[in-house]
C-alpha cells in the first residue's frame, strides 16, 4: 500500500471511531502496546487495583453479587489478592440465565449498554450485557493481539467465519460497508464448502487484497480446501490469527504452508472478548493481564501451573454485567515460563478443548471430552481429519470423521485403540467418514457429543 493510501486508511478509520464516540480504542491501544513491556510486578499489581474496583462495583451494585458475597460471608474488601480470589464462587452460563436482571449493574447508565449472546454450543443461551467503555478496551485489545503479527489498526484483513449469528442479524448493510471499507475488516461466512460462493469471495480477495486474516480454523480450512481443489493461488497474506476453535497441529501447518506466513493462535470467547494471543516465538499466549484475570481451576480452586483446569475468567473492564470467575466452557494451563519476545504479560497453553460434553466409561465414572481430545488429536505423528465422537448409550460410541485426509486401517485402529483404553474395552465403536462434520447452530463443531443420559 502506498505510503498516502496508509495515512488516508487511518484518518478514515479514526474518523468512523470517533463518529461513534469510541475515541478511546486507539488510545488503550497505544497504552497497551507499552504495558505489555512493563515489569511483571508493576502488570500484577496495576491487574490487581483493576479486580478490588470491580469487586466492590459488583458488590455494591448487583443484586447477585450482594446476595452471593452475603451468603457466603465474603466482604468485597476481605479480596486482597489473587488467593482470596478463590473464596468467590464461581460463575456458570446457567447461573447467569437464571439471574440476567440481578448481575446487571444499577450503576450504569442503560443507554452506554450493549448486549451479545454467550457463546453456547448447546442448551441456553445466555444474555450477556456490556458497557461501551468495556467494548473499547477488548476492541484496543484485540488490536494489540493483531500488532503480535505486524498489522496495524488500518490495515485490511479478511475474516473467514463459520458463525451465522454474527452475520445474519443486526448487521445493517451501512455496518457492512464500514466494516469492509473503513475498519479494514472484511468478512466471509465459509460454513460451508460451496464452490459458487467461494469464486465470488476468490474474485473479491483478489480485489481487495488483504495483508491479513482472522478465522476460525475449521472455516479457513474449508476455504483452502477450495483453493487447493481449484488449483487457485493464495492472496499474499503476512499473518493468519485463528480463534473460536481449538487450533490443531495438522491445520496450523497447513496454513503455514500453504499461505507461507506464520499462524498465531488467539483465544477469545463472546463473553469476554480477546483474552489472550501467541506472539512470533509461539511458546504460549499472552494473557491481556490490563483487561482480563484468567485462572485454570477444578472446582473453585486454581490448579499448579503447567496443570490443566477449566478456564475462569474475571474481566476487569465490564461494569455494566460483572463477569467475576466466569467459568467459559474451555480448559487450558497457566504457564510459568516468561517469553523471549520481551512482553511481560502471562502465558496461557493454547486451550486444550472447548468444553465438549463429558463422557460417561462403562463403570459410570464421567469424564471430560477434553482428554478424548487430547489423546486422540494430539498424540499421534500421523494426519488426522476432524473428528467428532458421540456417545449413543452407555456402550455405544459413534465416531465421525472427515475424509480429508482419508483415514487409513492404520489411524481407525488408533482411535479404537485409544478409546478402548481410555473408556472401556466393552464399548462399541461404529466409525462413520464424512465430507463435513455438523455444526451447531453457533457455527462451532461439537468435538464430543454425549446423548446418553445416565439413569436412562
Ligand atoms: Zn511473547
């Protein structure tokens, strides 16, 4: 891009800001690319200030959090550091459904709130509410996250997205035209492989051209399937960040290759946004300590780093529906190792599995769908489709895999092989290979799938 076509991308992308009254996001995020650097101590200590303010603003302004503290005998300022932090219950999908007036804040003006859905891939969906000032720092957050892969704010990125709910509602065309031509986003919908769509977004790619691209794994691996498939030439890209879905091995080296540029894993969730990003070393991803507090815990408690817990977040930013140890359906691990990019802040594992349904083994012990994955996606030297496992009855295990690449006698007896051994060798397992794997009406594929409800 021309040196003038730069400047004028960033006027352009700082006037639609400032039209919306959301001048704050390209300040927190210069601020933020300057305290990614600062010293542990100082992130730790200014991540704690954060937590005391909202823990007194959810105490003294929801009904929930008043009820929840008093119950329990908590006072907000017996929360001193991040081990009093455990003695806070935590917080599931299900409790903020059956309590979405009482965690609203009476302390916010209802006009500066906006509301997204919680990400949920199966049962309720829940409301979640967030002010405008919350909104601006996950948007110079995520920001930040881009500048780990060179783009800067103005810069064009494509957006390769399985998720119907983002596009299909409340997107007038006015968004769309902004999106696409002022904040350098543009999006395609790629749920689907559909050759005719996909030569209209080829066409498109080519016309705009873009330096970048977000996606969910699983939605640019069946675009590149179509380029590949085409014999068509990938636009030249510098930086591919994934989220929405656990990143695989097979799919990031695809990427790699086939784009020729690095992949960065990001994680981010509907409720709290941008929470953490791989750099260019790639050893781990960088927790947002300014905006958010991520344990990995079992139960209440948080686990040793380097064990995997289930994913709490505490977003520091929402005033408007306080989110204090969200329990965000993933798992991963805090990581104890610093980075050698210089930046200070946390790293998390690449998360290990979106929270699948558990499992239930023939003695009736359950278990997370978690280790399924683990074992079975991870553990081997050998390609692997994607996979989905689902159990019928207590003995009965379906598993659905794509046929991209084919699956060899070879890799079929490696899966029996590793169920029989993690759930039970009386299960039965009836493999089934498919072009496409379902998808939930979220967009996201459901790796494990548990229709067998014990008792039954
Ligand atoms: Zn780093």
């Amino acid at each position: 891009m021309s040196l003038r076509a730069t400047i004028s991308r960033k006027f352009l992308l700082q006037m639609a800001l400032s039209r919306e009254g959301r001048n704050s996001v390209l300040s927190h995020y210069h601020f933020f690319l300057k305290s990614q650097y600062w010293d542990k101590n100082r992130l730790r200590e200014y991540q704690l200030s954060k937590l005391k303010i909202i823990i007194e603003h959810a105490y003294n302004s929801t009904a929930y959090y008043r009820e929840l503290f008093d119950r329990n005998g908590i006072q907000p300022k017996a929360i001193q550091d991040f081990d009093d932090l455990q003695k806070i219950p935590i917080l599931t999908r299900d409790v903020i459904f059956a309590n979405q007036n009482n965690l609203i804040s009476q302390a916010i003006d209802k006009s500066r709130i906006q509301t997204v859905m919680t990400g949920g891939t199966t049962g309720q969906q829940a409301t979640i509410c967030r002010d405008i000032e919350s909104a601006n720092l996950k948007m110079g957050s995520a920001y930040r996250f881009e500048s780990f892969m060179g783009r800067k704010p103005s810069d064009k990125m494509a957006i390769f997205w399985p998720a119907h709910i983002d596009f299909m509602h409340k997107r007038s065309f006015k968004e769309m035209i902004k999106s696409r031509y002022i904040l350098g986003d543009v999006a395609f919908y790629t749920g689907n492989y559909d050759v005719e769509l996909f030569q209209k977004y080829f066409a498109e790619l080519k016309d705009i051209n873009p330096e970048f691209i977000k996606a969910f794994p699983s939605a640019l691996n069946i675009f590149t399937d179509f380029l590949v498939d085409k014999h068509l030439r990938p636009m030249a890209i510098k930086g591919i960040l994934t989220s929405g879905e656990v990143l695989n091995d097979i799919q990031r080296n695809r990427f790699e290759n086939f784009y020729q540029c690095p992949v960065y894993n990001l994680y981010s969730s509907r409720e709290a946004g941008n929470s953490a990003s791989e750099c260019a070393m790639h050893s781990g991803l960088h927790i947002a300590m300014e905006t958010t507090i991520v344990e990995f815990a079992e139960g209440m408690s948080r686990v040793p780093e380097g064990k995997i817990g289930y994913i709490l977040i505490t977003d520091l930013t929402n005033f408007a529906m306080p989110l204090i140890r969200y329990r965000i359906d993933d798992s991963g691990a805090g990581l104890a190792e610093s980075c050698t990019c210089g930046r200070n802040l946390d790293l998390m594992s690449p998360v290990v599995g979106r929270l699948t349904d558990d499992f239930y083994s023939p003695d009736g012990r359950r278990h997370s769908g978690n280790t399924l994955g683990y074992y079975i996606t991870t553990n081997q030297d050998f390609p692997i489709g994607q996979i989905q496992i689902i159990q019928e009855t207590l003995l009965d295990f379906k598993v659905r895999i794509t046929d991209k690449p084919t699956p060899n006698k070879r890799i079929l007896d490696f899966i029996k092989a590793q169920m029989h051994e993690i759930i039970g060798n009386e299960i039965n397992i009836d493999i089934e290979i498919v072009k496409e794997l379902p998808r939930e009406k979220s967009g996201k594929l459901r790796f494990v799938k548990c229709n067998y409800k014990p008792g039954n």
